[in-house]
C-alpha cells in the first residue's frame, strides 16, 4: 500500500469510530485500481454494511463474534469493526488476491477485533459465531458472467452444495442467532429463521433464528 492509502484507510476508521459515514469512494481509495472496479457490483456500501452490523450486534449477545461468508476486500469487517468495538468480526475469502488486500487493510486500520480467514466457507464451523453476513456470495457459480474474475472454478452444482451447507449451518444453531442477508433469493436461509427486518428497498434482510 501507498503511504495514501495508509493515511486513507486510517481516515475512513477514524470517522466511523466517531460515527460519521465516510463516503465509499473513500473505502476505494484504499484499494488497488483492480480491485477498485469492483465495488460497486461486489461490495456493500457504507451504509449498508452499517445496518448490517447493527442488526447483527444488536441481539441478546454482549460481545458477539460475526462472520461475513465470502469477505472479499474486507469491508463489511472494517466498517463493523470500527463501529462496534465490544464485537469481533471474522471475514472469509476464498480469493487469496482478495485476502491480501484484507490483511494489508487490517494491518494499516489500528483495529484489534477483526480477523480474516483465507479459504472455504466448507471449513469454517458457524456454531462459532452469533452473527453472520452473507452478500449474495454464490450467485457468480449460477451466473458467471458475473464473476470477478476466473481464479475459481464456476459451476451451478457449487451453488447448490454451497447455499445447502450454510443452510445445515444455520439450522442447527441456537435461537436468536442473527443472519443479514444483501441481495439473493434467501436460498441459504432455513425455515426456522423468522424475517424481522427489510432494508434498502428490500435488499436487506435481517433474519432471526427462533
Ligand atoms: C459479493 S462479494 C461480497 C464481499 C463482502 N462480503 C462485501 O460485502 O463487501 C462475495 C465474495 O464471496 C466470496 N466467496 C464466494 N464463495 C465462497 C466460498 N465458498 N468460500 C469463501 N468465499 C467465497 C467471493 O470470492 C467474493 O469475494
């Protein structure tokens, strides 16, 4: 990272932690020019990715541990993490290049209560977490025209086993486990999940195990 992008990302934390919103041109001026192009179809705005955190930070747990499954660049983890220090958040990121720019951020941001896992969401066990953020991050194996990039295999039958194993995930953890979902058919979400909240023209769903 540049010393810009340094003195950038640590600007775009502070202001969080002060409350304010920073604008997500802001956010993409941390970033690299290839992973720059991707924001605005790959990667949740500002605003979004804070009633996310407070949906998911605002149940029964004081410290909650939050996991964003397919992580990308790391910001959803950033913004909740500089919002929400009590909590911990976890991103996962199956694109090593992705997971760089994570953990180069990370490292630059001062924060103490994110983490970031480079792999499969198949090995990550959810009973862990309270919380969990999910944006759309199958739907490049139904559409690949969508895909960032070709660094993974695409293919339907992923999308399948992937959205089945989160469900099973899911199903099994204890009542008043939090999900947000942005974007998607909700295909990963089981039926003992209650919809309490809608957000952002709907695209925002706020979940609830009962
Ligand atoms: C739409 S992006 C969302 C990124 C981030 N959560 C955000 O909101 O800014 C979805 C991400 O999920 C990742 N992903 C998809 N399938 C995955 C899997 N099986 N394991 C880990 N990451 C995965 C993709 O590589 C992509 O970076």
């Amino acid at each position: 990272m540049s010393q810009q992008q340094i003195q950038q990302i640590k600007s775009v934390i502070a202001q969080l932690q002060q409350g304010d919103l920073p604008l997500d041109s802001a956010f993409d001026a941390c970033m690299p020019m290839d992973v720059r192009r991707h924001t605005s179809t790959h990667f949740t705005p500002v605003e979004v990715a804070v009633e996310a955190a407070k949906f998911l930070c605002g149940g029964q747990h004081t410290k909650p541990k939050i996991l964003d499954v397919g992580s990308g660049m790391g910001k959803f983890c950033l913004v909740g993490g500089a919002m929400f220090e009590q909590a911990h958040f976890t991103g996962v990121e199956q694109r090593k290049s992705l997971c760089g720019v994570a953990d180069q951020l990370l490292d630059n941001s001062g924060l103490n209560n994110v983490g970031f896992l480079c792999g499969n969401i198949m090995n990550v066990r959810f009973a862990d977490f309270q919380g969990f953020y999910l944006y759309n991050p199958f739907y490049e194996h139904l559409q690949p025209f969508s895909a960032m990039d070709e660094s993974i295999d695409l293919d339907a039958d992923y999308y399948e086993i992937y959205c089945g194993f989160v469900r099973k995930q899911l199903q099994a953890l204890p009542k008043g486990s939090r999900v947000v979902t942005y974007f998607g058919g909700g295909e990963e979400i089981p039926l003992n999940y209650d919809l309490v909240n809608q957000a952002f023209n709907n695209d925002l769903k706020c979940w609830q195990k009962r």
